[in-house]
C-alpha cells in the first residue's frame, strides 16, 4: 500500500515514495543516541485514562516528576492510583507544555488550574495542591464520571456523539454539567498529539521530541489544520528506547507509535487524523487494550 508520497524532510526539501523504508530515514538523529531496533508493538500494562497537567518547559522537567515532593505532579500520580485501584486500570498521569495561543482572543488549550484528561478530551479544574477537595474531585470524575457541583468539565474537542461516561460508568449522569459544555463544540480539537520530550529522563527522546513536534507542527500548518489538531510535548510515556514516542488521541481513541522521525509526519496526518486509519509500519498499540 501506497502509506505516503510526499515526505517532508527537517530541510523543507520533499522526497517521492511508495512506502518509507528503513533507508529512507537515515540521518533524522545523531549517530551516538542508541536506538532501538526490535519489534515495539503492544505493552504488559496498558493504559486505559490519561491525565496531563500544564508544567514547566520539557528541558527543566526532573526524570521522575512524581517523586517530586508536594508538587501537583506527586498528587496527580497518587490520584491516578487510587482511581486505578478502584476502576481496575491503570490511569497515567503525564506533563505537558501548553502553547501560548497566537491570537490575544484565542482560547488557550488548559485554562489555570485545569488538568487535561485522555481519551475524553476534557479539561477539567480547579485542581491545586492546597485544596484537598480538588483531588478528591477529580478522582471521582475519573471514577464515576460525574464531578462535583463546582469543578468545571469543558470539552476541547470537537468529536460527536462521544459518551464521557463510557469507559468508567455508562449509567451515570452527564458528565459535562453546564450549558457551555453541553453545546456543540465543532469548533475543537479533532487530534491531540502527545511527544515525548523528558530530556532529563533519557536523551533520545530529549533529542527526537523537539523535532518531530517541529515537524508535526510544520505538517498541520501546510495542511491548514493548525487550528484543529494539537501537537503537545509531554514527559516520560514509556518506551525510550523505541524514540520518538507520540500518541495520538481522536475519535479513533488512543494509539501509541514508536521510532516516528520527522519524515513520518505527512504520513501520520494524513493515514491517521485526516483517513481516520491507523499508520500500522510504526504502531506499538492502543491505550485502553
């Protein structure tokens, strides 16, 4: 099958091909990171809920940003596991940079306080560490799928007919309580991508994040998708040797691909977010499997 024709290259030239072969990709990274070679598909411990919260720059994040004491990170990642416990899955917590919107009028993607939350495409909030409330909040969200009477639920994506509830409890009430979430919301997202950037945790994906988000960027900006899909950099989501890790999340749910080089970018976008299909040469499984 004909997966892409026309690949863009970090030097902006294009390259025509069937089908991208692993000579194809030479010279994307430095020689002395160690990449991995072998099969990178499926995981022993999947993840079902994924959580993000806004943080610092990707180069000053710690290796393991949960053991930082006190921190909304620390909290999130005891949450998780609670709310794990009790629905039987794992939930992951991951930080990412949030993009400061071009437009002084555009929405920014995470209003303060507010914790991202995956597959759903919700952003959910307050959520600090000086109010216990919030925590216990938002683990019930995750729970249930119902939140409390004062912690707003704002949908940022743009998928119809998406049932909040669906993976926690499918009996429960509406999740998206007010009237701003309970109308159409056409105008979001249709992709979020997350790419792993945690330089202090292993330096392959310290040097592949930053230019597969450059790429990707590049890719929807020429695609005139720059509005409908987001390319986020986030920390550690397992795998680095298999560098560079992204995520897609959709109304295909979440899918998970490793080795990814700039070069993949056209192909990316336009087998999974624009065909709706799954890129299959570079995918290593799906979130809630």
């Amino acid at each position: 099958m004909n997966w892409v024709k026309n690949v863009w290259t970090p030097s902006g030239t294009s390259l025509t091909s069937n089908a991208i072969t692993a000579q194809e990709n030479v010279a994307c990274y430095p020689d002395d990171i160690p990449f991995e070679d072998g099969p990178c598909n499926d995981c022993d411990n999947p993840c079902t809920t994924h959580k993000q919260t806004l943080d610092k720059v990707p180069s000053n994040w710690p290796p393991k940003l949960e053991e930082s004491e006190g921190s909304l990170a620390a909290m999130l990642d005891s949450i998780g596991k609670s709310a794990g416990q009790r629905l039987g899955y794992r939930v992951l917590m991951t930080a990412v940079e949030v993009p400061v919107p071009s437009s002084g009028s555009a929405e920014p993607l995470l209003r303060k306080d507010e914790v991202l939350i995956l597959p759903d495409l919700v952003a959910v909030g307050p959520v600090t560490t000086t109010d216990d409330s919030h925590g216990r909040g938002l683990e019930e969200y995750l729970v249930t799928g119902e939140a409390p009477a004062w912690m707003s639920v704002r949908s940022v994506s743009a998928w119809k007919n998406v049932n909040i509830n669906s993976s926690r409890n499918p009996g429960s009430a509406e999740a998206l309580s007010s009237a701003e979430n309970e109308a159409d919301n056409s105008g979001g997202l249709t992709a979020c991508i997350l790419v792993c950037a945690h330089k202090l945790r292993d330096k392959r994906c310290g040097v592949a994040g930053p230019m597969l988000i450059e790429s990707l960027q590049h890719t929807c900006l020429n695609k005139g998708l720059q509005e409908k899909v987001v390319v986020l950099a986030c920390s550690h989501i397992g795998g680095h040797k298999f560098a560079g890790n992204i995520i897609v999340y959709s109304d295909l749910g979440g899918h998970w691909y490793g080795r990814v080089k700039p070069c993949h970018s056209d192909a990316i976008i336009d087998t999974h977010v624009v065909g709706g299909k799954v890129f299959k040469e570079l995918w290593r499984g799906r979130m809630d499997v």
